[in-house]
C-alpha cells in the first residue's frame, strides 16, 4: 500500500496522459509533492502489470546522478536500459539542473515505446522557453501543495474551523503538513524552503545581486495579497517606506516570482466587454505558510487570505481565473473553463446587511446564466438570491471539483 498522501486529480491526469505519445511535463513550486506523484504513479504502473525493468527513473536533485546533468551522458544512460519490444516509462525529476535537456529529451521522445515524464520547479517549463524547446510534443500538469481536502485527509482530526487555521499558517507543503509535529517545526521547515527558492529559484537564476531588495518586495507582495499592484505603485510604496527602487527593477523581480511559483497573477477581466485588461494586476501566493512564516501574526487580513485559498482551489480545479470587473464594481473571480464561467465574490463574513449588499452587486450586475457563488466563512445554511448563492466556504473547499 502507498505510504504517501493520495493526490487523486493529479493522479488521474498521469493515468489518462499514459501511454499517449506526449511528453508529460509537471510544473510547481519546489516540494510541492511532484517527486511523490511520480513514485504513486509508478506504484500504479507495477500494480498493472509494468515490470521493474520497464522504469527508468532519475531525479536530479539526488548526488548519485548529479554525473547525468551532462545531456550527452543523460541520453546514453537511458538508452541502455529501453525494454526491447515494451513499453520503457522514463521519469526525469527535476529535470532544470540538466543543461541542454531538450536534447536528450527530443531524442529520447522519437523513440518506439517509450512514455516520457519530466519535472521542474519552476515555470522555465510554462514559458515561451519550454514551448520552443519542445514546441507541440508536450502536454503540463501544474502542481500546488495540498488543497484544503487534501490537508484535511492528511490531518489528525479536529473542528474544521481549526483545521482552516493550521491550513493559513503552518501551510500547505506536504512535509510541514503530514511531519512538522508543531508550528515551531513548520516554520523552520517553511524558512529553509523559502530561503533555497530566493536563492536559488530566483536570485541566482534571473542574476538578482540585491536579495535584500528582493525580500523587500516580496514582503509587499505577501502583505497586500488580493490588493490591485503594478510596479510603479510597488515602487512608490516602498520608496516612500525608505526602500528606494525603480519601477523596471520591481517589474523584473514580479517576473521572477511568477516563474519560480512561489507568486501568481491574476490579470483582470472586463465581463461586460469580454476583455483583459493590463493595469492593475493582483498577486496571489502558492502557500499561505510562506506569508505566516515571514509576516508572522500581523496583517493578518483574514478576507484577502481566505481570497487567496479560493484562488489556488480556482487553479486546481482547472479554471483560469481573473479578476473581474464589472463596470465600476470590482468581482473577485471570474473563473473560466471549457464548459463555460463561474463568477465568485469572497467575504470572510457577509451577516452584516451592508457587507451582503456590497458583495451581491457585483453579481447581479452580470446578465448571464453561468453559475454565480458568494464564499464565505460564516457558519450558516445556504441562501439563495435570485440564483446567487451564498455558501459556506470550507463546504466549499472540501466539495468535490
């Protein structure tokens, strides 16, 4: 039996991508857990019948194949131990440590029977890079930490309200989640993290010289989640607080921090006009324990934190999600899918009349039929208004996508 936390969704996409002849690419922030799917996805493998032979597996970040970051040697390695005649499931973890990758995995790809999986951790694998690196031969998996369900599946038991507070503070990682036994635990596990993904995720590969500069933004940023920025409010902000910088340099570190995962942008959305548009973005962060862990207990904006949850659960769930605008009223998401839009406001409480108030105009301003929900953490049964309805959000959070 698996020893490891089971993450269904992600899980089922390797198991439809299988076989396909498609590189599988999973992207995410560093431990995330993409090392673990590809050890459940191999014990699935085995439990049909794929025999031990048929895996060939290298991850990176282990010494033992730190020889193999030359591709020329990577490529030699793996062709000496393809299955004659069945299919050869090569997994390649971490894969940005390998200079040139794309040249071993080309060839590799063009090869009978073989299915080819690849990691990373950062977005060097969602960039324009990787699409002309491996242009059409290459479907992605992007992964977050735990959802919600998941930490609460991974969680002794305790009141559900608890459980959402250890989730925003000691964080969503599987480590911290599942082997930091106590907050003190989780926040040195999530400082190593945090420090190892400034240095080496962002600092060393876009040459920031100044990490005490980065940090600086990053701080802003973790502080006014779900705020509308752009660089030159960033830049204002932080010069007026001491912190003389430029608004070409905060535009060069909000790329980085999109790229290394640990930020998302969320650009906004004119649902009237059916248009995005390019100012005033909002940020949201991959893990709500990496802002506890160095803001600690101020600014703890309870309404714009549980905005950042949904945001991430939005992502898991397949959705490209925007900020809405609707004519002077702001929405905070509007979720896109195939099937169509899903408009959302999140409110930590909406028993005030007047906060209600606020938070239905928004929605009720919006013509069509798609599906329109207020969130929030009001304890209290579903109400329905109009055909906008109003939900408890941990319900929400625990439901299934």
């Amino acid at each position: 039996m698996s020893a490891y936390i089971l993450r269904d969704e992600y899980l089922d996409f390797l198991m439809r991508s299988a076989n396909k002849p498609i590189i599988k690419v999973v992207s995410g922030i560093r431990r995330c857990g993409k090392s673990s799917l590809l050890e459940m996805f191999k014990e699935h493998l085995l439990s049909t019948g794929v025999t031990g032979e048929q895996i060939v597996s290298v991850n990176f970040e282990e010494l033992d194949y730190e020889y193999l970051c030359d591709y020329k040697l990577l490529y030699a390695y793996v062709k000496e131990r393809l299955v004659t005649g069945k299919t050869t499931y090569i997994f390649l973890d971490e894969i940005q440590h390998v200079k040139d990758f794309e040249k071993a995995v080309d060839s590799l790809f063009i090869k009978k029977n073989v299915d080819l999986y690849i990691t990373g951790s950062n977005a060097y694998f969602m960039s324009g890079e990787l699409a002309t690196l491996l242009s059409g031969r290459y479907i992605e998996l992007q992964m977050l930490p735990f959802s919600f369900k998941e930490y609460c599946s991974a969680t002794l038991d305790k009141p559900i309200q608890e459980k959402y507070n250890d989730y925003i503070t000691r964080g969503s990682f599987p480590y911290s989640t599942v082997h930091a036994h106590t907050e003190k635990d989780a926040v040195e596990y999530l400082r190593g993290l945090y420090n190892t993904i400034l240095v080496k995720d962002i600092a060393t590969r876009y040459a920031i010289g100044d990490l005490t500069m980065l940090e600086s933004v990053i701080r802003f940023i973790f502080a006014n989640v779900g705020s509308r920025l752009s660089p030159a409010n960033i830049a204002n902000a932080m010069t007026s607080n001491g912190r003389q910088i430029n608004n070409k340099t905060v535009e060069k570190y909000l790329n980085a921090l999109v790229k290394s995962l640990m930020v998302y942008e969320a650009k906004r959305y004119n649902v009237k006009g059916k248009a995005i548009l390019k100012l005033q973005e909002k940020y949201y962060i991959a893990d709500m324990g990496l802002r506890f862990m160095l803001l600690g207990g101020k600014n703890l904006d309870v309404g714009h934190i549980l905005e950042n949850v949904v945001y991430l659960e939005l992502l898991r769930r397949g959705y490209e999600v925007y900020v809405g605008e609707v004519g002077a009223n702001e929405l905070d998401f509007v979720a896109v899918s195939e099937s169509g839009s899903l408009y959302i406001q999140v409110a930590a409480s909406v028993r005030a009349p007047e906060t209600l108030k606020r938070e239905l105009t928004s929605l009720q301003k919006i013509s069509d039929n798609y599906p329109k929900l207020i969130l929030t953490l009001d304890d209290d049964p579903d109400a329905d208004y109009d055909g906008i309805i109003r939900t408890n959000v941990l319900k929400w959070l625990l439901a299934s996508s």
